[in-house]
C-alpha cells in the first residue's frame, strides 16, 4: 500500500513537472513573440528600407521594389548556438541578417571555435535560391542573431520587370529608360544591348556606354547614395551586334561615400572603363554661376525640324548637313538649339542648347542621372572641333574621357540648358566644359570631355 503510495505521489510529481514545462515553454513562447511584436514597432520602416539598400543581393532593385520588402518581411530571433535552418529543411524564405553572426556548414560540430565553413555577418543573406528545395547545409547562429525573412510566397518582389520599374511598363516609358535597362546576371555582373532603335553612328553610342556602365555602377550601391561625380574612358569602339558585359568592382563602401569601378567588355576585351562616386545626401554651403538669359526651348526648332528644313542653325553648314544625314527617325533626346543662325557665330567654340529626354521615365533620380549622362554626350566634345572646320578638310574625332560632377537632383525628362564652351584644342586633343541649368535656374552639373583629333586633308564632308 505504501509503495503504491510513493507510486502514485512519483506520476502526480511527473505529471506537475511535465505542466510547469510545458507552460514555462508556452510562456516563452508568448514573451518572444511579445518581444517580436515590440521590436518590430521600434524598428522604423525607414530604417529597414535604408538596410536593404546596403544588401547587395537586392541593390540591383527599384526603390519602388524595397520599399514593398519593407512592408513584407517579417522579424526572426535566435539565440547563440541555435539553428536557423536545418539540412534538408526548406526554410522560410529569403534571410538578411540585421545584427549578429552566423555560420553555414554541414555539421553543427564545426560551431566549436572559430572553425566554421562560411561566417556571415550583417547584410549578407542566405536562402535566396532555395524556394521549393532543401538546405544542404546547417545555418547556426555564432552569436544573439536578428533576422529579417522574405517569405517563399513573396519571393516574387525580387524579380521586377527591370531595375529600373517594378511593374510593367507602359507605352509611355522613353526609349533611353530601355536603353539603359540592363540584365543582372549575377551581383555586380550585368549585360547590356543596343537596341535597334538606339542612336548609333556606326558602333556603339558613347553616351550609351557611359550611362550603361554608370547604371550598372548605380546597381551596386544603396539608392540613398547618389551618384556624384564619375570618370570614365573609351578604350575601344563598341560593336552594335554584339553584347556589352558589365563588371563592377566594389572599391569603396563607407558609412557616406561608395566607390565603384566598372570595366565594360566585348570579346572578352575591355572596350571602355568608368570610375564612379557615390554619396549620401547632405545639407552644405552653395554658390553657383548665373544662368544665361535664353529664349525658352519651345520658341526653337528641333534637330528633327533643322534636319527636314536642311538649316543648320548655330553649327557651321557643312557641319550641321553632315550631322543631319546621320539623323533617322526621331531621336531619344529632345535638343534645341538656341542660339541665332549668325555666320560668325558658327565658328566660335561654345554652344547653347536645350534638351530633355522623350517620353517619361521612371521615379528613379539614379535613371534620371544616367539619362541625363547619357544625353550629354550628342554634341558635347565636337565644339571643340568649331573653330576648325573648312569645307575643303575632313576631321576626325573620337572621345577619349567624359567625367560628370552632379550637384543637385536632375529631372531628364524636363528641359535643360547645357551650356558649353571649349576653351582649348591642342596636341590633337579638344577639350569641351559644361554646365546644365534646369529652368529654376539651378546647377545641376559640370562636365568635360577630352576628344581625340585627326585631321584627313585632301577630303570633303559629304554633303
């Protein structure tokens, strides 16, 4: 009787110890989902918009695309020494790790030390192609670890139409917004094309090189960081048929300032580089120069209507009917030319003209600074070339560099005056400068380009 007193006392004793767990755990359970619920309101949607864009995984995105992750990824916590997936598992989704440490590997042995296959740390990611397969390999928090998880079911918003819009585009979107749209083929890795309505003269636009590389360049850095200043190099002309590749470097990542390199190859030979610099936006000193008084752009006629009309406006005659025959449909690029048809100002080293792109582009300042670099590069080095051109001469020039510094916000697709000068040719170089008003009035860059001149005598322009 006794024993089966001691019996029954042992079950009851089993039985409250086995409750008090099981509510210890549910009480646990309840405190850190008390603790996600918290955290999630003191983590400011701002601040999670501004970490995603430090991801490189996802720099490649729209804003309009991070700024939908925000709403959607959810808070994960672990404690040291706890698994975040296991192998063979499918895990939730895509992880960003917030704060912390962890490691991947495929024995949670190797947690000992510091001997893990692979650390990852704040802003590296995990499980971005795992979406319907299993891990092969353990994730193991190596410290406290806060996760932020895009679920499989949203996995979607990492796929938008292009980097530049996450949603289909409509018939209204500029051509130059195309031209620029590149194909991430891995993270820092992009391919571009010249499409067959893109402006070419015999090989690839420079403008075109130039705003590719810097998009590509853009497409690695947070989108709080614009660009503000680039320098780039032609190496080699571009080929029309074939596909550029783009490769970014990651030079530089600060707290304020971002440097990139970007080599951009055909054949497997580089054909052009550009250095790029990028910067959070911040509150400083301003001066600038005066704008020019000018007529307002929709009082002078278009290239187009020059072209059709075989006027020539302020370029010397030869030299205008030259550049008309290369003129096929309607160009990308609004540009008017806004100074007199006066003989003698045709010759002299500086032009004025307004220019916007055509049709609409996307909310996107980064596309607004790559369209307007590659706006830039239409009539920009050949003033330099004006004081020189006769009929009885050919002249040929190819742009060796192109550097562009940004000082304020841009809109391309609203009229700009570019206001250039070039103050010396030597050496079988030009240099060209410029500066780029916008109708406020305000400066919104300066630019130079160095052209490479070769004098053909004994040939004519053809007519």
């Amino acid at each position: 009787m006794q024993n089966c007193i001691k019996g029954s006392r042992f079950v009851h004793n089993l039985n409250k110890n086995l409750v008090f767990r099981v509510l210890a755990v549910e009480n646990l359970k309840k405190r850190s989902d008390l603790r996600l619920s918290m955290d999630c309101e003191r983590i400011d949607r701002e601040a999670v918009i501004e970490f995603l864009g430090e991801v490189s995984l996802l720099q490649r995105l729209p804003s309009s695309s991070l700024k939908k992750i925000a709403d959607f990824v959810q808070v994960r916590y672990f404690d040291s020494g706890q698994h975040v997936v296991h192998k063979g598992e499918k895990g939730e989704g895509l992880y960003l790790i917030w704060d912390g440490k962890a490691c991947s590997s495929g024995s949670p042995e190797v947690l000992v030390g510091n001997h893990s296959d692979i650390q990852l740390k704040q802003y590296d990611y995990f499980g971005y192609c795992t979406t319907g397969s299993d891990y092969e390999v353990n994730v193991i928090a190596l410290s406290k670890l806060i996760c932020l998880v895009l679920r499989h079911e949203n996995s979607h918003l990492l796929h938008p139409k292009s980097i530049w819009n996450a949603d289909e585009m409509h018939e209204g979107i500029a051509l130059v917004q195309h031209i620029l749209s590149l194909e991430p083929q891995e993270v820092d890795i992009f391919h571009g094309h010249t499409l067959p309505e893109a402006p070419s003269f015999g090989h690839v636009f420079g403008g075109q090189l130039i705003g590719q590389a810097l998009a590509a360049a853009t497409k690695t850095v947070s989108y709080l960081k614009p660009v503000h200043s680039f320098h780039s190099y032609f190496l080699v002309a571009g080929e029309t048929n074939a596909p550029i590749i783009y490769e970014v470097y990651r030079a530089n990542d600060g707290q304020n300032f971002a440097t990139r390199q970007v080599a951009a190859k055909q054949h497997g030979k580089i054909i052009f580089i550009l250095v790029a610099s990028f910067q959070k936006d911040e509150a400083g000193f301003e001066h600038q120069d005066l704008m020019p008084h000018v007529d307002a752009p929709e009082t002078f006629k278009s290239i187009e209507e020059l072209s059709e009309s075989h006027e020539s406006g302020p370029l010397p005659v030869f030299y205008g009917n030259a550049f008309s025959e290369k003129i096929s449909g309607i160009w990308p690029i609004d540009i008017r030319l806004c100074e007199p048809s006066n003989p003698e100002e045709r010759y002299k080293p500086s032009l004025k003209y307004w220019l916007k792109v055509r049709g609409e582009l996307s909310d996107e300042q980064a596309l607004h600074r790559c369209a307007l670099t590659f706006a830039s590069d239409f009539f920009f080095g050949s003033i330099s070339l004006k004081p020189h051109l006769r009929k009885e001469m050919k002249i040929l020039a190819l742009s060796l560099d192109h550097s562009i510094w940004f000082h304020r916000p841009v809109k391309a697709d609203d009229w700009l005056l570019f206001v250039i000068e070039a103050p010396s040719s030597c050496g079988g170089r030009g240099l060209s400068t410029g500066r780029m008003f916008n109708q406020k009035g305000e400066v919104i860059d300066l630019s130079i380009v160095f052209l490479h001149i070769y004098l053909c005598k004994n040939l004519k322009l053809r007519r």
